[in-house]
C-alpha cells in the first residue's frame, strides 16, 4: 500500500476547506451543513471528519487562514521598487483578500467574518489580531513610502478605514466603480480644504 504523504494530506485538507468556504459564502455559517461540506468536496463524511471534527473546527481553520494571502502579499510588497503608493497599497490588500476563492465568495464569507465577529467572542479576537497584524504591515510599507519621516500609528489605522470604505463601496455593495487612485485624490482634495 503507498504511504499518503504530509503534501497530499495538506491537499485534502485544503480542498475541504475550499469546499466549506463555498458553502459557507453561499448559504451562511448557520445554514450550512456538513452533508453541504461533503457535496461540495466531493468527499465523504468519514473522509472530511478524518481531517476535521466538525463545522466548528472548519470555521476556526478558514479563520485562522483568512489573512495570510493580504500578509503575505503585503511582506512581498515590503521590497518592491519604487515603494507602493496608497492606491497600490489598498488595491494590492482588496486583490489578496480575494485570490483563495472567487471574488463573490470571497467577498460574502469576509462580510460573514465580520458580522459574526460581533457576537461570537473568538472570532471577534482573531478579526483583532489580524487587524493588529495589518496595521503593523501597513506601518513598514508607509515607512517606505516616506523615508526619513516619523509615520504615526495612527496613520496605519487611516489607511485601514480607507482601505474598508473602498472595498464596502466597490466590493461589497459595488455603488462605486471608481479607481481607488481616485477616490485617494479625491480624498487629499477634501482635507486640503
């Protein structure tokens, strides 16, 4: 019998979560089930439940691994030349929030993270941590975009709410269609007033 290796359980592993992220991005965390997780992974029930316990346990995980494609995208950026401006930068953080999974689904299970985050405790402090975890990546790259220059926290924190607003208006509820240079633009105009 060939032995099963750790990149082939990993593979498995993932292939179910994909799964469950569909299903939860189309239904909801409450209204799917796992027989949904198993239709969609195309896998059975003893198969799913070797690599997870339950719907509980793929919840954590996908929680867990929600940022790592915007981190990692945001470290890579750390090097780039010259350095990102601001439109980049939220425009870089929009496009690896939804690479793992088609832009709708995506977008429906974020949105889904965030509401849940108000009354589940656990997600609500692992939605902190990554934003903590985006907030001091967004320090290096701004760091970066202007060398020599104190840049405040709270600068970061700035360029989280407008990071937010844009992919509210332009993913989520798509009344703006446009580019996110511009709305910077039209921003800078309004506080110069």
């Amino acid at each position: 019998m060939p032995r099963i290796t750790q990149e082939y359980r990993d593979r498995r592993r993932r292939e179910i979560l994909d799964a469950a992220a569909i299903c939860f991005a189309r239904k909801g965390f409450h209204a799917t089930s796992m027989p949904d997780i198993f239709a969609e992974s195309g896998f059975s029930s003893g198969a799913v439940y070797k690599y997870f316990s339950g719907k509980q346990a793929i919840i954590d995980e996908l929680l867990g691994s929600a940022m790592r494609p915007v981190l990692a995208a945001l470290g890579d950026a750390t090097d780039a030349e010259p350095p990102l401006q601001v439109p980049e930068i939220i425009d870089l953080i929009h496009s690896a929030m939804t690479t793992a999974l088609d832009s709708e689904d995506a977008t429906s299970l974020l949105v889904q993270f965030w509401a849940e985050s108000m009354r589940v405790p656990q997600i609500q402090d692992s939605q902190r941590h990554d934003a903590i975890e985006l907030h001091d990546a967004l320090l290096i790259l701004l760091g970066r975009l202007h060398p020599g220059r104190q840049i405040s926290s709270d600068g970061a924190w700035a360029l989280i709410a407008l990071g937010m607003g844009t992919f509210i208006s332009q993913t989520v509820l798509k009344t703006n269609t446009s580019p996110t240079a511009t709305l910077v633009a039209e921003l800078r105009l309004l506080l110069s007033e």
